[in-house]
C-alpha cells in the first residue's frame, strides 16, 4: 500500500517559499499604465516643441503680442532648429523608454520625436530657400535665357 503525499504539495513548477506567478490582471494594468505614459509625454511634448518655437521666434525678434511691430523679414531657421532640437530629446528619451521595456511609450514618443526632427528639418529647408530667391533670367542670345549671366551651359536653349 502506498502512502498519501504528506500534505500541502508543492507545485513542481514553483517550490515551497516561492511567489506565485502573477495573474494576468497585472499586464493589462501594466499595459494601461504603458498607455497613460504615452498620452503623458505626448502631450509633454507638444508643449515642449511650442515653448521651443516661441523661445526661438522671441530670439530672432518677433514681437508676439505687438499689433504695430513689423515681423515680416522674419527668418524661422532658429526656431524650427529649436524645434529640431526638442525632437532630438524626444528620440533619446524614446530609447531610454525601450531599454526600461515601455514598448507602447517608447514607439509613441519615437514617432514624435521623428515626426518633430522631420518637420523641422523640411521647414528650415523651405525657409533657407525662401531666404535665397532665384537669380533673375538674363538674354544671352536669340531665344536663350542664362540663369546667373555665366557660360553657354548655363543658357536654356543656347
């Protein structure tokens, strides 16, 4: 005859002084704390990016508030450099994110930050070229148009 198991039986996955796994209860918190991380930074750092642009528009001379000033040779390269540089913070802490295994949080602020490096960069590209008109044509011949006034390679049709 075999005797009973002496009483209470440890699980054979967990032995005895063992914590028992967590129920499942924690990873949807964990996952809504994630969340609630995301929409937080989000929101961090659109008003982080916005304090940038105005810092950089009050560097460059912008009078904000002041219907009489005159803003209109107005260059946003350092603003939008300000901008860019919030959105470089944005991607260090998108990493830090990662390696703490915020995966929710770590994708969000990563697109943020791309998404304000990204708008800033095409922004100061347009605002450089606005800043650069391009040289007036100049007649160099019958039917031939020169963009700078330099050889016949730089002559449409000539």
């Amino acid at each position: 005859m075999t005797t009973p198991p002496s009483w209470p039986t440890p699980h054979p996955s967990h032995p005895v002084g063992a914590h028992p796994p967590p129920p499942q209860r924690h990873k949807w918190l964990r996952a809504g704390a994630d969340i609630a991380l995301a929409i937080g930074l989000l929101v961090i750092d659109a008003v982080a990016a916005l304090i940038a642009f105005v810092f950089g528009l009050d560097t460059v001379g912008y009078t904000l508030f002041d219907p009489g000033a005159d803003n209109s040779p107005l260059s946003l390269v350092r603003p939008l450099t300000y901008v860019a540089a919030v959105g470089g913070i944005v991607l260090v802490s998108a990493i830090l994110l990662f390696r703490a295994r915020v995966v929710i949080s770590s994708g969000v602020q990563a697109f943020a930050g791309l998404a304000l490096v990204s708008a800033a960069v095409i922004g100061i590209n347009h605002a450089e070229r606005e800043a650069r008109p391009q040289p007036a044509p100049t007649e160099r011949g019958p039917g031939s148009l020169c963009r700078s006034g330099g050889d016949s390679s730089e002559c449409l049709g000539g």
